[in-house]
C-alpha cells in the first residue's frame, strides 16, 4: 500500500495515483526566423484521484494545498524507494453529495507540480 504525505501529514490512498514527467525548456526564435530550443529541467507532476472523501479527509488535503505556504514536501514511494519532491498544487476539484444527512465528496482531483 502507497503511504502519501503531504507537508508531514499522512493522507488519505487515492483511488488513482499517477506520476508524469514533462522537460522545461525556454523557446525562442532568432533574426533568420529560425527556432531555438534551450534545456532548463526535468519535472515530474503528481496526478491524484478520490472516489469519495469525508470532509475531515478533505480537509487535510485541502488545508495544505490551498494554505498561505506555495510550496510543500510530497513524499511517496516509487519502485519501493522512498521518494520525496517540493510542489505546489494545481487545481482542486470536488463534487459534493450528501448520504444520511452526512456531506461527502466525490469526484476530487488534484494536481501536485514539482517546485
């Protein structure tokens, strides 16, 4: 079982937990027209997905990523390494519905991007 935290707190597992890499370069183009292309850095981006989450469970979450601090630790495992990144968060989206008079979230994603 992945073991998540975030800024030290341990959260909830997702139902989806993707990791992606994507190259951040600097584009240009000179006087002949002709592009240029320079090589800054390899980023990864964090993809999270719930089901459904309590609002406690949520609030965790949300408590983090949407804080006055931009920047956090993820830590996570990766082929059984442990692994760790500083990110800040994309968009947070949720869907609320309520079951027994009791609110609950479905259909929460979120983003991570590597600092």
């Amino acid at each position: 079982m992945q073991v998540l935290t975030l800024a030290g707190q341990s959260i909830k597992q997702p139902k989806d937990f993707r990791i992606g890499s994507f190259n951040l370069t600097k584009a240009g183009r000179v006087a002949t027209g002709d592009m240029t292309l320079e090589y800054i850095a390899t980023k990864r981006k964090f993809y999270f997905e719930y089901d459904v989450l309590a609002g406690d469970e949520l609030d965790i979450i949300k408590d983090i990523i949407t804080g006055s601090t931009m920047f956090f630790t993820l830590t996570y495992k990766d082929n059984g390494n442990s692994e760790s990144a500083t990110v800040y968060a994309g968009a947070l989206e949720k869907e609320a519905f309520r079951n027994d008079g009791v609110w609950y979230w479905k259909s929460v994603a979120f983003d991570l991007i590597e600092q």
